[in-house]
C-alpha cells in the first residue's frame, strides 16, 4: 500500500567541502546518518449511491481522507472507470523538508486497463481436480480478463509459470494447458515425517507459497496509483491437520504405551495445534500487510467448490476432515478479507463471483496522500475516508503497515 518515491536526508545538510578544508572533529565523524522515507500512501476507494450504482463524478473536494484521526492533504486521485484509468490529480513532490534532496521524478507510467496477477498454488491444489482447475481459468480468461488489462501468471510448484505482465492472452491460453495440482493427498500426510508442531512437508509447501506470493508483491509496489488483483487460487492451509489421525495410525504407540500416557501424548498434540495455528495466523497476517502497502487486494478462490467428503480410500475420520476444510478456507477467508477482497469458497457459481470480482476491480479511486506522521517507529496507521454526498456507501482501507525498518550493519568503524 505504501507506494511512491523514497528521499533520504541526513542528520543534518553537509555541503560539498572545499579542497582546504580541514579535517572534520572527531565528534563529527563519529556523528551517524539517518535515512528518512516520505511515501505515497494510496488506498482504493469504492463510493456508491442508495442504488449501489458507483458514482464517476466525484472530485479532490468531496474527498476527506483522516490518518489516525488527522486529517491529511490529498496528493494525487485516479478515477478507474470500466476498466479505464482517469488521472484526475496528479501526485506531486512530497512536502519540503530541511535536508531532504529528492530524486527526479518518475516517468509516466501505462495507464491503460487493469492489471491482474493470476497466482496458481498448485502445491496446494489436489491434482484430482486439475481438470476442474483449467476450465476455471479458462473462465477468467474470458469473463474477467478484458481487451487492455495487463496481467501475469506465476506458480508455487511444478506447473512452473513465471509469465510477467503483459496483454498476449496467446501466453494465458498456452499457460492454462500447463496447470496441474500438485497438493499432498491426505494420506501423504497421515504418514509423513512431522515435528512436535505438524507434518515437516505441509509447513515447507506453505512457506514456500507465501515466500512466492511476497516476492510477487514487492514487485507490485513498484507499479504507482494502480490498483493490483491477485487472483490467489488454491486450496487454502492447514500447518497442522489430521493429527488425530496420525496419532492413531502410529501401531508403535498403541502397543508401547498405556492409557496415561496416551492422555500426555493428546495433550501435546493439542498443544502443538496451538502453536501451529498461531504461526500460520502469524504469516497469513504478515503477508496481508505486505499486500496493503503494495496497495494489492487478493480475491482467493478454492477450486474445490463446496464442501464434501473425503475420498473412500483415504480413511479420514468425517470430524478430522470437517476440520481441515475450515481451516483451509478461513485462511483464504484472511488473505482476502484482510486486503480488502473476495473470497470464493465452499461455493460452486464461479462465473457470479468472477462477475462481481470484475465489477469491483473496474470501479474504483485511487487516493494518495503523504503522511503528516514522520514517525518510523508508529508501524500501524488508520485511515478513515469520508465522501461530502449524501446517502452514499464508502468502502476503503482501514488500515496499513509501515515495513520494518532495516537491521544497523555493524561494521569496525561502527554502525553504517
């Protein structure tokens, strides 16, 4: 969410020292530099009438934008219309500050269409239903994707898809024949090697598809005063499932142990559920921050559609795989709700919920602004956006993260 151009200033100014100068204090050798980031902050606005028809027509002065309660000067509004993108003010230079010295400014950028990334987790989607899978593509090709709107493919897995942006839908069409799923059958699981906080492969897969996804999004912030859609398809995470399951199945500890000691065994394993819903809360929520700042908005979708049961030959208890099935889909319930998205789950209507995607990624403003609040250490902002009409519905971030600030090198001269 964080967009725009980045400045650095010094403790203080130092102009260029003449050639007899002499030598500098020790004191002020020693004195350290500080980097200081003015950024375009943007966050979506969708602003509709008592109908829920969008209002086109709106301008700079109807708009009050409030970061923690104040109220800040709008910098730039973008209108995107259809699918059409309008600049109606354009973002510039961040305010004047002692010892800034700011970059050139950027070239303009392509402002045509949309732009969608089409994120294909086939470490998470069960091979089963590839063919299912493609033909769900194949409706985003057509009823999403429109003449202008740029996008890109890119996988977890061994569909192996790094497609950047671009408008050739020949390279979706040829990209669509290549995706197959590659997600661990519950059985994989049941009797893999695991750790006292779940199954080792099941966390690795997932690490792998949020490091993915984060390398995507660092890209994205490069892209100004756009918004970006991820269409995150996958069949969501669990770090910990069926661990009931495993614990059953291990003949080693029906025959070694009693009946106290499969009681401590239980609760270890409870434990160890614990802390493995944390962690996985924990990543979902730090990658939802890193798509806030990228100002990227993911629309998850679960392949699987509604809920059933678990296949005959798998052998999984019907609690067990209730279980997993909700907390795979409220993780995806997260990435979507927490970046202000979709999520389509435990539903079969593809092409309804693809139409509202559509609806909501043509109609929209974008809004900059740099904040007032030059405090690196304040990470969590809220934003309040307000419209002067009557009778209007509002929909906008709430909320976004500062990155964290980078680790001091120490070096033998001191801290650079």
């Amino acid at each position: 969410m964080l967009t725009g151009m980045t400045v650095l200033a010094g403790a203080q100014a130092k102009p260029p020292a003449a050639p007899a100068a002499p030598a500098a204090p020790a004191d002020d050798q020693a004195r350290p530099n500080f980097s200081v980031a003015v950024n375009l902050v943007t966050t979506d606005v969708i602003v509709r009438n008592a109908k829920g028809e969008f209002l086109p027509d709106l301008t700079k002065k109807d708009f009050t934008v409030l970061e923690d309660g104040v109220r800040q000067h709008i910098a730039s509004l973008v209108l995107v219309h259809g699918g059409r993108t309008y600049n109606l003010v354009t973002p510039q230079a961040p305010p004047q500050q002692e010892g800034i010295i700011l970059p050139p400014a950027r070239p303009p950028q392509d402002v045509a269409g949309r732009i969608f990334v089409l994120f294909v987790d086939d470490l998470h989607l069960d091979f089963q239903n590839t063919g299912r899978i493609r033909e769900l593509f194949k409706k985003i090709e057509k009823d999403l994707i429109h003449p202008g709107d740029m996008f890109a493919i890119v996988s977890t897995g061994p569909s192996s898809l790094a497609v950047n942006l671009t408008y050739d839908r020949q390279t979706l069409n040829d990209a669509i024949k290549k995706i197959q799923g590659d997600a661990l059958s519950p059985s994989d699981i049941i009797n893999g090697p695991e750790s006292g906080q779940g199954p080792d492969e099941v966390r690795y897969r997932a690490h792998v598809a949020f490091s993915t996804a984060e390398d995507l999004i660092h890209q994205l912030a490069k892209i100004q005063n756009r918004r970006k859609a991820i269409i995150y398809v996958s069949d969501g995470y669990d770090f910990n499932p069926f661990a009931g399951a495993r614990s059953s199945s291990s003949n080693y500890f029906d025959n070694r142990f009693g009946a106290s000691q499969m009681d401590s065994l239980d609760s270890q394993a409870m434990q160890g559920q614990v802390f493995a819903d944390s962690d996985l809360a924990r990543d979902l929520v730090e990658l939802t921050r890193a798509a806030n700042r990228a100002n990227a908005t993911f629309y998850t979708i679960d392949p699987r559609g509604l809920a059933g049961f678990s296949d005959i030959d798998q052998n999984i208890d019907p609690t067990e795989w209730d279980n997993y099935l909700r907390k795979s889909q409220d993780s995806l319930r997260v990435l979507a709700d927490l970046t202000g998205g979709i999520a389509v789950v435990n539903q079969n209507d593809f092409d309804k919920a693809l139409k509202e995607i559509d609806a909501e990624t043509s109609d929209y403003y974008v809004l900059g602004y740099y904040s007032s609040d030059t405090n690196p250490r304040k990470r969590e902002r809220n934003i309040d956006v307000k419209v002067d009409r009557k009778d209007v519905t509002v929909w906008s971030r709430k909320t976004y993260y500062l990155p964290r600030p980078p680790v001091p090198v120490t070096t033998k001269g001191g801290i650079r």
